[in-house]
C-alpha cells in the first residue's frame, strides 16, 4: 500500500478560516484538473485565528503536487 501525505498550507488571522476554505476550492479545482486519485481535500480550523487548507496525495504524486503548489508543509498520514 503507498503512504499518504498530507500537504497543508496555514493561513492566519481573523480571515483565515475563510481564506482556508476558499483555498481548498482551487486544490479541488487542481485535482479534477490533473486526474489526482480522490483523495480528501479541505479546511479545518486550528484555533480561531489559524485555520489550514489541506490536500492529501500518495507518495508517488508528492513531488510534483508540491513543486506546483508550494504547500507551506507537509505529514504522512496513516500507517
């Protein structure tokens, strides 16, 4: 089975969770668009002034989704 890996990007501030979420629209948009497996892809609060945009990819993709998007982190999930 290939592992999983989370990429993230943080947004801060009192606008955040909205930023978060509308960034998610366009990681969605970039799946559908490049035929990424169905993978989740969404927003989550951290705090009420930090909230993450997420999109989780196999290993095997990592590289090429990361130099695209330059995700501010990323975690291996699973496993």
């Amino acid at each position: 089975m290939t592992k999983e890996i989370k990429l993230i990007w943080d947004f801060r501030g009192a606008d955040a969770a909205a930023i978060a979420k509308h960034h998610a629209i366009h990681l969605q948009d970039y799946a559908t668009q490049n035929k990424l497996a169905q993978k989740p892809i969404g927003a989550e609060a951290v705090t009420p002034m930090h909230s993450i945009a997420f999109i989780v990819v196999e290993e095997p993709q990592m590289i090429v989704v990361r130099d695209a998007l330059k995700p501010h982190r990323g975690e291996f999930i699973g496993q």
